[in-house]
C-alpha cells in the first residue's frame, strides 16, 4: 500500500488533473512522460471533464477487504467529455439503473480506510446524471 502522503500528493486523484501533449493534442490520464501518440515529451496540464457516458460496467458481488463493506458496487469504465477513458465507481444508483451511453458526473469521495490505522483514502466516484 502507498503511503497516505504520497497519494495525497497526486494531482490526479483529487483534481481529475490529465497531460496535454503540446504537439498532437492527446490526453493522457493519468499524466505520462512521453505522448503515447506522437512520442513528444512537452505537455500542458488540463483538467479533464466533470461529466461522461458509461461505455461498460459491471457490479463486484465478491469485493476484495478494502471494499467488503461496500459490496455490492458497480464499477464502469467512463469516457470524459475530454475523450477519456476512466475506469472507477458508479455510486449512489441499483445496478438494474446502469446503462451503456448513460452520463455521469464525477465527485470527489471516500474511497477507503487504510490498514489498522484507519487512513482515510479519498478520490474519484461517478454518479448517474
């Protein structure tokens, strides 16, 4: 497991922050050292969309001990209005209301707590529009 401060650290996971490539325009999330569409290696940040559409989901009926207590939950992969794709939760909704094309909107939400000292772990969720 990461420590809480390292992963507290990712811009990523609290901001939804992505890479731009300077030169072909590509999104990269999470941010990568080399564009994986041109192989340039200048990037500007951007924040990526808010909202998107479920391309596939699933519901975990068997949840690993991080999220036991949560099970069932749905999981999707999502695709921001930025054109990427995001695989993370679809809260707050019954598995029979999940479907393919449906928008979503991304919040800010309790993933987990870590190990015996009970570390809140926060990130990205998705719920149904």
């Amino acid at each position: 497991m990461p420590s809480p401060r390292y992963t507290r650290e990712i811009p990523q996971r609290y901001r939804l922050e992505a890479a731009k490539c300077r030169q072909c325009g590509e999104i990269s999330f999470p941010p990568r050292l080399i564009c994986a569409g041109c192989g340039a290696r200048e990037f500007e940040k951007t924040r990526l969309s808010d909202y998107g559409k479920i391309i596939t989901y699933t519901t975990i009926r068997v949840a690993p001990v991080q999220f036991a207590t949560q099970s069932p939950y749905n999981v999707a992969v999502v695709e921001s209005d930025n054109g990427v794709r995001i695989t993370t939760q679809v809260v707050d909704c019954k598995p029979e209301d999940l479907k393919i094309g449906k928008k979503v909107k991304f919040v800010f939400r309790k993933l987990y707590e870590e190990g015996h000292t009970g570390i809140i772990c926060y990130g990205y969720k998705a719920i149904l529009v």
